[in-house]
C-alpha cells in the first residue's frame, strides 16, 4: 500500500513541476490573433491606442526585421492571424508584396494615433473579451475534482478489497 502511495505522490508531483514549453517557431496559444509590430520607439503610442478603443490586442516590441519576418510567417499558416505594423514598415511591406494572399491580415500604419486606429478597425478588432481569472479558476476547480474523485475512487476499491 505505502508503494501505491508514493507512485500518486510522484506523479502529482511531478505533474506540479511540468512547466509550459515554448519552443522557437511554434505558436501554441490562439488567443494572440491580432497583434501589433512596434519597436522601442512606437510600442508606447501603440499601448495607448490599444488601451483607449479597449480591444484584444498585444503590442509586441520587436528587435530587429529578421524577427519580425519570421513573425509575419505565421501568418501564411494562421488564418486567424491580424497584424499591423507601425515599425519595420519596409519589411511588412515587402512581406506583403511577394505574398499578397495575406494582404486583408497584414496592414501597415503610419506612427500616429488616427493610423493605428483605422487600422484596427480595417481589421475588425472587436473589443476585449478576456474573462480574467474565473475562468482558469473553475477550469482548475473542474478537473481538479475530476481527478480528485477518479484517485478517490481507486483508493477506496483498493481499501475494500
């Protein structure tokens, strides 16, 4: 009996300890569809445009044109992918023109905020619609409870038989 315990032990804690992997090329979340390229120098006004029309939408800060390319690539794959870009203009834009089936996903703005909103909304951005902390509290009390019962469960055939 002690055995059985010390094997449900491991793998909780194991299962504790596993850590989300992000490995390099490979989106796993869907909720970053609608993205904006910045850089340093317009990630700021970018934020503040995002945060006045309240929409779903995260300003990433890009380092250099090659990142920002290989981020542009994942559109070809991603149909739901949205991005427009206020830095690495040139780059965006050539992206745009040797794959211009990508062209109602992928615009390009000027460094201002009438720009940045119109845009959004050729994008058809809609408004925020993150639920915040319940709903990953009551997807964890869920299966919690699951797998609580199923381990109950098994541990008290066990004490019966």
């Amino acid at each position: 009996m002690m055995n059985f315990k010390s094997v449900i032990i491991l793998i909780l804690i194991i299962a504790a300890l596993i850590v989300p992997v992000s490995a390099h090329g490979v989106h796993v979340t869907t909720n970053e569809s609608t993205i904006i390229i910045a850089d340093n120098s317009t990630a700021k006004l970018a934020r503040s445009v995002v945060d006045e029309m309240g929409v779903n939408v995260t300003v990433y800060k890009y380092p250099s044109a090659e990142s920002v390319t290989h981020e542009l690539e994942h559109a070809l794959t991603d149909p739901n992918k949205k991005i427009l870009a206020v830095a690495y203009t040139d780059t965006v834009q050539q992206f745009i023109n040797q794959h211009p089936e990508v062209s109602n996903r992928i615009l390009v703005a000027e460094i201002n905020k009438n720009s940045i909103q119109q845009g959004l909304t050729k994008l058809n951005v809609s408004g925020a619609t993150s639920s915040g902390f319940l709903t990953p509290l009551l997807s964890g009390l869920l299966i919690g409870l699951v797998f609580g019962l199923a381990i109950g469960a098994v541990w008290m055939k066990r004490k019966l038989v």
